[in-house]
C-alpha cells in the first residue's frame, strides 16, 4: 500500500512538472524578440504573413497555446520551421540514439572510474592514493568539458594521433568525447564515494566486523558499499541530465550527428518547434530518470518503507 501512494505522489509531481517546463518554454519563447522566418535580406511581407498563416502563428497565443499543450500530449510535436518535410519527431528519432549511445558510455566511465577512485581514496585516507585521486576529482569539476574536449583533440588526436579528431560512426571515435563528457561527473561521484564511505568505515558495524576478522574485501563489498552508494544512487538522475545537456556543446566540438546539434542549431535559427519538442524531451528524461530514482531508493533503504507509518503512528 505504501508502494502504491508513493507511486501515485511521484506520478503527480512527474505530471505537473512537465507541465510547469512546457508552460515556461512556451512563454518564454513568445515574449523573446525574433522571427523564426526573419532572413539578412528582407523578406516581403506577403510572405511573411503567408509563413505566419501556414504554421499557425498568427492565431491568439491561446490558440497556439492549446495546440502545443495537445501535441505534447499526443506526442506530435509539429513541424521545423527551418527544415521543410521535417518534423520534430523525426529529428528526436534521428539524433538522440546517437546522444543516447554517446551518454551511455559517457556514465559508464562516470560510474565506474568514479566509485573505484573515491573507494580507494576512502580505503587509503590521508594518504598518497586519497590526495591523488582528489585532486584529480577537483581538476575534473573545474574544467568546463568543452575545454577538455578541445585539450583531448589536440594533445591526443593531432599531437599523438591516438585518436581521430572528429565525426562519428566507431567506436575510436567515441572515446574523446565520451571521456571529456564523463570528466565532471566523474568527480562528482567520486567525491561523493569518498565522504560516505568514510563515514560508514567509522560505524561500529564495520568495527564489529573487522574484530571478527573479516577480511577488507569482505567488509567492503557486504557492508560498506550498499550504504556509501545511497547518495550516489540518489545523483544518478541529475547526473544524466548533466551528461545528455553537456553533450550539446560537445557533439558540436566532434561533429557529432547528435540531438545536441539539432538543438544548437534550432536556437540559432529560432527554430521554435525543434526548441520546445527538444525540451520537452529531454525535461522529460530528466523527470522520469528522478522518479526511477526515488523508485530505486525505495528498494535499497528500508528505512524508507516505514516513514509513512511511522508517521501515521504518531
């Protein structure tokens, strides 16, 4: 039963969410000034207003409003102004497996690279191996990942040759930009990793199993990880909206065919349909990985089952 409300709660936050995002990229997009049509050379009005007609624009904001509202709904996202028999959907099909597959293998490196070096900087505190891996974590937080990707492009790619400089389609071609995407979150998780793991090392659980003799191993994979990882766990949501927003300016770096490229491109040419659907999509990503969260979070903590009892019992 507690399941079940907890489910309902985080579907309704989910809803209304998206509809507050929707809401705010719609009116936002009308007060900024610009014309989706609008040429360097002047483009006669007739045709101006014909453009305004075949898309809808000169309907009141309510009317269009309505529309857009029902097309998100429906998931029809309408039509590119920019690109003629292009719709956003087709775009979204066509670019985000590519942002996809690049993201994925962008958190992979994040999640492993990130638990190993902070549980090592946790098991070795205070030592060589733990300020190592810090400062690592804090250049990886400070350098924004376009910088980094163009660092990798220049020392890796052309100085080195190791890997190619650009475009998309193998997996060499991946590993740059997957590597300047993974560096920030990276640090975070490990940072992350560090202070929890410490804090469960000093419990007296851990201490209890230690005087058994237990071997560190054991400890560490029985004991302390379920615990250090909940925070974790609890990044994960925002740390794949970082991953799949970063990879906007970074598919523009590699050239890479992605949904981040299509978006850049859709601001520049006030492309409103592909700036609204695009949004949506990826508010839609974001909210839903939060809510597989809090879903996940359920499981893992216990305590988490009781709360809403333990409050109706008091």
């Amino acid at each position: 039963m507690a399941l079940i409300k907890f489910f309902i709660r985080k579907i309704s936050i989910l809803v209304f969410s998206l509809f507050l995002v929707a809401s705010f990229t719609f009116f936002l997009l009308k007060v900024i000034p610009g014309d989706p049509f609008a040429q360097e050379q002047a483009v006669p009005e007739e045709i101006m207003k014909s453009m305004h007609a075949h898309y809808g624009l000169d309907q009141p904001w309510y009317v269009q409003y309505g529309k857009y509202l029902k097309g998100i709904a429906t998931w029809n996202l309408g039509p590119s102004f920019k690109y003629e028999g292009r719709t956003v959907n087709e775009i979204i099909r066509e670019g985000f497996p590519v942002s996809l597959a690049l993201g994925f293998e962008a958190l992979t490196i994040s999640i492993f690279f990130g638990i190993c070096c902070g549980t090592i900087a946790a098991l070795k505190r205070s030592r060589y191996p733990d300020h190592i891996a810090m400062v690592i974590a804090v250049i990886g937080i400070s350098v924004p990942n376009f910088i980094l990707a163009t660092f990798l492009q220049y020392l890796l790619a052309m100085k080195l040759n190791l890997f190619p400089v650009a475009r998309w389609g193998t997996f060499a071609q991946s590993i740059l930009p997957a590597i300047a995407l993974s560096a920030l979150p990276t640090a975070f998780i490990a940072r992350l990793t560090r202070a929890n793991m410490v804090e469960v090392l000093e419990q007296d659980y851990v201490m209890t199993a230690k005087s058994k003799g237990l071997s560190t191993l054991s400890i560490l994979f029985t004991h302390v990880l379920k615990n250090s990882l909940l925070t974790v766990v609890t990044y994960l949501a925002p740390l794949c909206s970082a991953v799949l927003t970063g990879s906007f300016v970074v598919e523009k770096i590699f050239g890479i065919p992605g949904l981040g490229g299509w978006f850049v491109t859709s601001i520049t040419n006030r492309d409103y349909t592909v700036i609204m659907g695009v949004t949506m999509f990826y508010s839609a990503i974001l909210m839903s990985s939060v809510f597989f969260v809090d879903l996940l979070y359920f499981f893992i903590d216990p305590r988490i089952k009781l709360m809403p009892s333990k409050a109706a019992n008091e």
